[in-house]
C-alpha cells in the first residue's frame, strides 16, 4: 500500500496532474487498507485520490493563450487552485512515510 501511494505520487510529481486512468488504478490497487491498516491510512488514501480527481479537474479546467475560454473563465483561480493541489500533493512524501512507519517499522 506504502509503495502505491508513493507511485502515484511519482506519477503526479513527474506529470504535474492526475490522470483518471492512473487514479482508478490507484484506488484499485489500495482497496484492501480497510482491512489491512487503521482508519487513518484509508482516510488518507481517500484524500490523496479526492486532492488528485481536484488537481485533474483542474487541469481539465485551464486554459492557455492559445484557447477559446468559456464566459466565466478565471485563470487565477483555476491557476491558484492547480498550483495549491499539486504542491499539496507533491509534499506527501514524507508524510506518507511518517503515516506508515508505525504499520511498517520492523525494528520493534
């Protein structure tokens, strides 16, 4: 589980945004944590996946120079709420780890 959080992390912190395809895979690929660890780490798996749909949501969102834009547009906001997902997400590596330790620590 540990290592498919730091997967899509990767995937995320390589492409700076979360695809569908690779979100689905995760959720997939961690279905079992409710069984396997306490409430916390599924809570923070489900909030990886929520923050990275946000992030791809976002993404789909912006627009360039180059783009028709709908009415409503607003770059900043979609730019501020882009930058303020990825960023939180690519800071999750160390608490990922810090939320594992105690389900992975083999030394005790």
């Amino acid at each position: 589980m540990y290592e498919e959080v730091r997967k899509i992390l990767s995937i995320i912190l390589r492409d700076a945004k979360a695809s569908t395809v690779d979100l689905l895979k995760f959720r997939t690929s961690v279905s079992e944590a409710d069984f396997l660890f306490g409430p916390e780490i599924p809570e923070y798996i489900d909030l990886i996946y929520k923050r990275g749909l946000d992030l791809g949501r976002w993404n789909e969102e912006y627009r360039d120079c180059t783009q028709t834009t709908p009415k409503d547009y607003d770059h900043k906001k979609v730019c501020d709420e882009m930058h303020k997902e990825l960023t939180w997400l690519t800071e999750q590596f160390e608490p990922a780890k810090d939320k594992f330790r105690k389900y992975l620590d083999i030394s005790k």
